[in-house]
C-alpha cells in the first residue's frame, strides 16, 4: 500500500523544496506542531525529496523509483524510528537492542499496511536507548542506493522521557552535532519544549500549524468514506489533525476509535462531577486501577474540552466541539445556573490534575479529589433546597413554617 497524498501544509513545502533545490536544506530538522497534524506525513515527504531522482523546487516527481520507494515506506535508505512498547529483556544488551529492532521493524509493516492510524497510544511508548543505539550502527553504513540516508525520528521528546535520563538523546546528539554529508535527519515532536535545549539547538525547526477544518473533513469524507455531516463534526473535534481524527471514527468498523471511547469517558466524568450524588463521583472514581495515572492525560484533555463546552454552551452555542451533546450543555447549563466564570476558575482544578497525573499520584484519589472540586467550583449552592424541603412538607400535609 502506498501513502496517501500530504494534505496541506503548502507553505513548509515550498520552504523545504526551495531550500533543497538550492543546496541549503539543513541537515538537521525538527518538525513541530499538534498531535496528528501531519508530522510524520510531512517528513516522509521531506525524505521522499531527498531521495527522488528528478526533485524540483515544487518537491519530489512523484513518478521516479526513488519516490515510489519512498511512498510505500520501502525505500532502503529511509529510515524511519517510531516509539514503540519495550520488549521484554532478552538477557543482553546486544539482544535487547535486536529485539528493539524487531518491534520497530514490526510497528514499521503495521504502518505500511495500514498507513491511515489515529495519533493515539493507551500504551507507554519510548525511543529507547537501544533503538538510537541501533540507529547509530545504521548511520555508520553507506547509503545502498540513493546519495544519501534519510532518518526519520517521530515523537523525539520521548527520547528523554522513558529512559529517565538522558542517556538516548545523547547518543542521538553526538550524530547531530557534526552529521556525514550523507545523512539528513527529520526529528519530529509535538512537544518541543521536552527535548533537550542542546538537541532543539542543533536542529532547524519548522512549524507545521493545523489544518483548516474543511481539509480534515475532505480528507476523512474521501479517504475514509466518511458521510459529510459526521465528516464536519469530526474535523471540529479534531482542530486541525486528521490523526485525532481519525481516532474519533470507528475502530475498523468495531466499535468506537480510541479518542471517541475517551470522549465519551470524560463526558461520564463531567456527567458524574456536576451530579447532586456524592456517591456517584467516589464509584466512578473507584472504576479506575489504583495505578498508572500518566494514562489518564488524555481523558483530562478530553475533560477540558467537555468544560470549555460548558462554557459556550452559556456564552456561544454556535463555538461548541462536541456539537452532538449541544442541548444536553444547554439544557444543564440552565438547569444548574453554571455561571462561565465557574467554569473558568474549575479549569485550575483540572490543571492541578494534570500535573498530579504527571507525578503518578494514585488516579483513584486524583479523580474523587477532581470530581468534587469541579462539583463546588461549577455547581452553585442551591437556595432552592430549603424551599424545596418546605414543598414537600407541603404536600406530605405539614403545617406550614410561618413568617
Ligand atoms: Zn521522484
């Protein structure tokens, strides 16, 4: 199978193919933007340049067995280290490097197979000190059949991450510094800030925004056959990445994709923090393991769209992302009296989540302890309880309380 066209980006295009056409392309890049904005898509672009045997300043021919190659992720001097789960220990260095080489290549014919996957991991996923290891032995051979070797390194800021030092970016660093005229590399992240200043240093970096909603829509409505309507409401979601896109559709035609599953799961959270049951919050926080909060990032993210939908759904109806619970948050918004303001000071409680998930605090304690925060932030205390209490004495036939 072969890669779909790359969707938009014109103008990183153009900037890489003129500076290549011109003897100036760095040979060091970094490529930062969004989750699923097209990260790796661009830069298998970039090395299809790099490797097509008529380029131009508009970018590769397209037609020439160098681009061929490319687009089918087969071309043996490209060379592409994704993050992938640690394999169990092998009982040495050397075999745990090869069965390190094993995953990617693995994860490699996934990607060739079904190039078209949601920007989405529920698995710790690492660039280990192995693979750079692995990836340094390659740099050493001689390109096998273009001019040059092109390696692709996604998700650079797990470099650091996983190890727990930084050992892997260092290894990857001493490549940077002073790379053979032969080798290019792409390093791409979503979140530049986490890679070491020394790595950001030694690269060019280039921004690739979101796209327009309308893109993501047609890429989905023509490459997914996705119906137009759901196509919209699924670019809306995604804001400019048709990888998290991709996760809201259906998971090969079973069941929900794993950002929908996650959509839905914080929709319970919010569901459940703005209920008049205590008891409600502490049961959902107990459907959660005792361990493994870095997993919940995602569903606070998702959270945070849930509540910033809160407040549109007061202020600006038509601004809403999860457009199908639209009268549900107008409806609720109403009957609670949430105030906009609310839910901007309950956003601190959300932060503070976020970073307790970051220092693996205990998600069962984390979620109980955000549930009941969100619940006094967003919910006013209801006057009407007294008054409601009186009804009832009313109709149960009590005297009435006087004055
Ligand atoms: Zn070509």
């Amino acid at each position: 199978m072969s890669l779909h066209e790359l969707v938009g980006h014109r103008e990183g295009r153009l900037a890489v193919a003129r500076a290549f056409d011109a003897g100036r392309l760095p040979q060091a890049l970094l490529l930062h933007g969004a989750p699923g904005v097209g990260k790796q898509r661009f830069g298998l672009w970039i090395a299809q340049l790099l490797l097509c045997g008529k380029p131009s300043a508009e970018g590769p021919c397209g037609q020439c067995q160098g681009c061929r190659l490319a687009m089918r992720i087969e071309h043996p001097d490209l060379h592409w280290y994704v993050p992938v789960k640690r394999p169990p220990s092998k009982g040495s260095p050397q075999r745990d490097d090869e069965a390190l080489e094993e995953a990617r290549q693995s994860r490699i014919q996934e990607l060739r197979s079904r190039p078209l996957q949601p920007t989405h991991s529920s698995e710790p996923l690492g660039l280990h000190l192995g693979t750079i290891r692995n990836l340094r032995r390659r740099a050493a051979n001689r390109p096998s059949m273009a001019s040059r070797q092109v390696f692709l390194v996604a998700n650079a800021e797990e470099l650091v991450s996983q190890e727990a030092s930084p050992e892997a970016a260092n290894a990857l660093l001493k490549l940077l510094e002073e790379p053979p005229e032969s080798l290019t590399f792409i390093l791409t992240s979503a979140e530049p800030g986490r890679l070491l200043p020394t790595i950001r240093s030694r690269t060019s970096s280039l921004y690739l925004p979101g796209l327009p909603e309308e893109a993501v829509s047609t890429f989905l409505q023509e490459m997914r056959g996705v119906e137009a309507s759901k196509a919209e409401a699924t670019a809306r979601l995604a804001s400019g990445s048709i990888g998290r896109a991709l996760g809201y559709l259906p998971d090969e035609g079973e069941g929900d994709g794993p950002l929908e599953a996650l959509r839905k799961e914080s929709f319970r959270l919010l569901r459940d923090a703005l209920s008049d049951d205590p008891a409600q919050r502490f049961s959902r926080a107990l459907q959660y393991a005792p361990s493994g909060a870095r997993g919940l990032r995602e569903l606070l993210l998702g959270l945070e769209v849930w509540l910033r939908d809160l407040a549109a759904a007061r202020t600006s109806p038509e601004a809403l992302l999860n457009r199908d619970a639209g009268d549900w948050l107008v409806r609720t918004v109403e009957e609670l009296g949430i105030d906009p303001a609310a839910v901007a000071r309950s956003m601190e409680a959300l932060h503070d989540a976020r970073a307790q998930a970051a220092g693996n605090v205990n998600p069962q304690l984390l979620l109980s302890g955000l549930l009941i925060r969100l619940n006094r932030t967003l919910v006013p205390p209801r006057p009407t309880s007294l008054a409601g209490m009186e009804e009832r004495l009313r109709e149960s036939g009590a005297p009435r309380r006087s004055g």
